[in-house]
C-alpha cells in the first residue's frame, strides 16, 4: 500500500483526528517505554518468572497522534494488570513501546531494533497506520506475529503473521451504514474529507452498504478541514434533508460541520466509525444522539465480560474510562488475545510457538465477545470479519445500548 492511500485511510478510519495532532501519548517516552512486575498492582499474586518480552510501535505523536494518545498507557495498563494476577503461565509481561512518529524510516529500524536486540517475541497493540507496509515484509520474513492494534491497513487481511482482533478497515464503510440503521435512519448523506483524492473513493462504498441495508442515499458534501466557512455544504445537506449524516471528516472538521449546521436548521442523526467514537465529540452537544459503530467493545460497555477490562482501568489507567475511546479497547483486546495465545503454549513461549498457538484459539475466536469473530489458519491471511459494535451519545457521553451485540455486513 502507497504511503498516499495510507494517509487516507488513516484519515477515515483511524487518525481521522490527524489535525488535531499535538495530543501526544500521556506519559509515555517517545524514545521506547517497558514495564514489568516490579510496577504492577493487584490483588493477585505477582507473575516470578522469566519475563515474556513484546514490543509496541506506534504514531504516539506526530500527524495520528491524536487518534493514538491513550495507546500506550492502556497496553501498559493491561501488563500491570496481567502480571499483578500472575502473569502468563507465570512469567511476567515486559512491553517495550516506541513511538515512531509515523515516520516509516524510522519505523522499520525500531522493530528491526525490538527484534532484533529486544528480541520480542510478538508486536502487540501496533497503532501505526502509516508505517505498517513498510516492515511487514521483515517480520513475515522473521516469523514476528503481529497481533490486535488498529487494523487499519491492508497488511492485516493479506500477511499472513498480522492477527487482527478488531474490525479491519474494509468495516469501515459498513459501520457507517449500519450506524444510521442503528438510528431508525431511512435515508443518509454524507460529509467527506477533501485532503486527499482518495477520499472521494468512500462515499460510493458507504453507499453501497447503505443500499444493502434499505437506506437511501441523499447527498454528499466535502468537508475541508480548515476552511474559512461551513455553510455552503450546510445548506446543500439541509435542501437534501437526509435522517442521518455520516461524518467521514476529522474530528475538528465533523464538530465546525456540525455546529455551522445546528445553526442553519439542519439536525440529522450523526453516524461516526472507530476512533471518531471519541469522548471528546460526544461532551459536543450538537452531537446528541450520534450513533458509532467500533471496531471492538464499546469501551463504556459495563457488564460481566468487562469486568477485568474495568478493574484494571481503574486501577492502573482511569483516565482510559472518563476520557477515552475507541483505542482504549482495541488495545486491551489485543493485549487479551495475545494472552489467549500465550497461555496455551506448553514450554518456552516463543515466536514460533505463539504462532502455532494463534492457530488453536479456534473457529470464530471472539474473546468473549469483546472482539469481532476470527478464525486464524496456518500460513494463511486472515479474512476481514465485517462485523462491527454499536455505540450511542447520550448525556455527552457515549453508551453501549446494544451491549456486546455485534452487526455484521456481507
């Protein structure tokens, strides 16, 4: 994949909030960050073993960090939590994070660097939607497993050691669809961004599934990040009128939308996907009532499926819980499904051994619920699993009203 079509994608699905840029990563180094048993907590007994190493790489700053400043702490999160109640098969986690600044020269030599002189075993939680292409070929080549982070790429449907644990980018479009039928919503338009040609390639896709699911298509309207003035796309989405209003914009742009909208009488349903699902839109109270579709759990979903999710938060990182989003569960279940993997392993916990153990979590793995349904097969990419959650603004907050209960395109 072309670092242009990257960007793009990276503009839709997971650093839709690339302008926002400047929200780095709270309290993590860019330069690399690692915990082990010595800094957990807990009410379990602590992991004694040798530590099992992995590494995480990410945007934590630069142009997606605004989608991505939670990732760190919250795979960080889990690692205190896991070696706080005994680790994995007893051995501690260690988690070496760097943050490559999406930057892709600088990405290939810190996993060459996490392999091969941190010697993980796996990259896990990655957040790193314009860099992936350019070192998957290495870890295929070394037999790395990649698993869960933002699967916001074509790498993770097509290389065959990259393990989603969330929905794939090829959701995305769906997710906006189902959103609005979500909503009650009969018809739909959309604003979409403008910086980049590709973007115009979403619409038709959006549309597509949208017809699929009863909803007519109205209009669609381009929404400049930056410009001087919303209110000619405003008045165009009006005279058409639709329920809902898919918003495949940043975050700053979807909220200036929304607002020069409110004030020209236009009040649809706002539909959202992946980390757009963010608690800073849903304290906007233009966006009342907006329905998102997430690639993983809601993470305000509280329920007995979340419960270790919610004590680990609230022990290690509570910040995930008041002020998160949709990145906050992706990493905890790409944590999770790394340690689905990991505890099968009888004997050394290594590389080849985690791949084979990958391969045994079963038909329609979905860790509970917590995850869309995969089945991972030897040698072989996974497919993308179109399945996505639901997830509602109510109060300025958002809320889980269908649970863990998942709705999935063809």
């Amino acid at each position: 994949m072309s670092r242009r079509r990257s960007m793009a994608l990276a503009g839709f699905i997971g650093a839709v909030a690339m302008l926002l840029a400047g929200c780095g990563s709270s309290g993590a180094s860019n330069s690399g960050s690692s915990l082990s048993s010595e800094s957990a907590g807990g009410t379990g007994s602590p992991a004694m073993g040798e530590p099992i190493v992995i590494g995480q790489v990410g945007g934590f700053s630069g142009p997606i960090s605004a989608a991505h400043h939670l990732d760190q702490d919250t795979l960080a999160a889990w690692g205190q939590w896991v070696n706080a109640n005994g680790g994995i098969n007893g051995h501690p986690v260690k988690i070496i994070s760097k943050d490559d600044r999406g930057d892709p020269s600088v990405s290939v030599s810190m996993v060459k660097s996490l392999v091969e002189e941190d010697h993980v075993i796996a990259l896990v939680g990655v957040a790193d939607q314009l860099t992936e292409s350019s070192w998957a070929p290495y870890v295929k080549e070394k037999g790395i497993p990649v698993i869960g982070g933002q699967a916001a790429t074509d790498v993770w449907t097509t290389n065959p050691v990259f393990f989603p644990g969330a929905a794939t980018y090829q959701s995305s479009k769906f997710g906006l669809a189902a959103a609005a039928k979500a909503a009650g919503a009969k018809t739909l338009g959309m604003f979409i961004c403008t910086s980049s040609p590709t973007c115009a390639d979403v619409p038709p896709k959006v549309e597509a599934q949208a017809d699929k699911l009863g909803i007519k298509w109205t209009i669609t309207q381009g929404g400049a990040p930056n410009a001087a003035d919303y209110t000619a796309p405003c008045l165009a989405m009006k005279q058409a009128d639709p329920d809902a209003v898919a918003m495949g914009v940043d975050p700053s742009t979807a909220t200036k939308l929304a607002t020069t909208c409110k004030v020209q009488g236009l009040h649809p349903t706002y539909t959202m996907v992946s980390v757009t699902v963010d608690s800073t839109l849903a304290s906007q109270s233009v966006f009342d009532g907006a329905v998102g579709a997430t690639d993983v759990f809601p993470w305000v979903y509280d329920g007995p499926e979340t419960k270790d999710f919610r004590s680990a938060m609230s022990e290690h990182y509570p910040k995930a819980l008041s002020n998160g989003n949709e990145m906050v569960g992706t990493e905890w279940v790409a944590g999770q499904l790394f340690k689905a993997a990991a505890s099968k392993v009888q004997g050394d916990i290594t590389s080849e051994s985690l791949l084979d153990a990958m391969y045994t979590l079963g038909p329609n793995f979905d860790l509970g619920g917590l995850m869309p349904p995969y089945t991972y097969t030897k040698g072989q990419p996974t497919p993308a699993t179109p399945c996505m959650f639901i997830a509602k603004v109510a109060g300025g907050k958002w809320t889980a009203p269908n649970g863990l209960t998942t709705v999935c395109g063809s």
